[in-house]
C-alpha cells in the first residue's frame, strides 16, 4: 500500500476540520434562527424584542428583566448556567423548563449570543 506524502495527510486533514467547522457554524446559525422564534415568544414580553429588557410586560417588575445585549452579561455566563435560568427561572424570572424541550433552550441560548456585541 502506497502512503500519502505528509502534507498531502495534513491538507486532507485541514479540510476535514475546516468542513466540521463549517458545519458547526450552519448548525449554530441555525439554532439562533429557530432560537430567535422562540425568544420573541416566550422571552420578548419580558426582555424587549432586542433582548434590552425593556418588554411591555418587563417593566412591572423590580429589579426589571436582565439587559441581554451587554458585553458584561455576556461574558459573565456561560452557556449551561444561561440554560439553567431559562430551565428553572431565577427572581421574577419563571421558569420554563416544563414549557420549552432541551433544544429549544439550546437554540434559545445560541440566539442570546447573537444579541451582545
């Protein structure tokens, strides 16, 4: 059996990476896409369309629902305690893990990254 030059072996592996990256990228485009829609039913009366917490219903609330778009917020979560809020709720927020399947809070989770700068 004749074997592969090594940078033929590490081109071939290149594309296979850069083609799973791809993929991930459709993937993640998608769920924020699926996830915009559920956001602006479920979470848009609270945090605002824009996810500024600034939604109609929002305002009767004190402390007001979370400001999404901030860098702060942003980097202050990671994506499993993002989920774990949306799951069981936390202060006024309720939870809506009986309401919304697994990936629907994922997806819900990936179109909250596409909100901050």
């Amino acid at each position: 059996m004749r074997r592969l030059p090594a940078y033929a072996t590490r081109m071939a592996l290149a594309l296979v990476i850069a083609s799973l990256g791809a993929s991930q990228a459709r993937a993640q485009g998608q769920n924020s896409t699926n996830g915009r829609d559920v956001f602006r039913t479920r979470c848009a009366m609270c945090h605002g369309a824009e996810g500024r917490g600034d939604g109609p219903a929002g305002a009767a609330f004190n402390p007001r629902p979370t400001n999404l778009t901030t860098r702060v917020q942003r980097i202050a979560l990671t994506d499993s305690a993002v989920a774990a809020v949306i799951t069981a709720g936390r202060r006024a927020m309720p939870a809506f893990g009986r309401m919304l399947t697994k990936p629907q809070v994922d997806s819900v989770v990936a179109y909250m990254k596409t909100l901050s700068p």
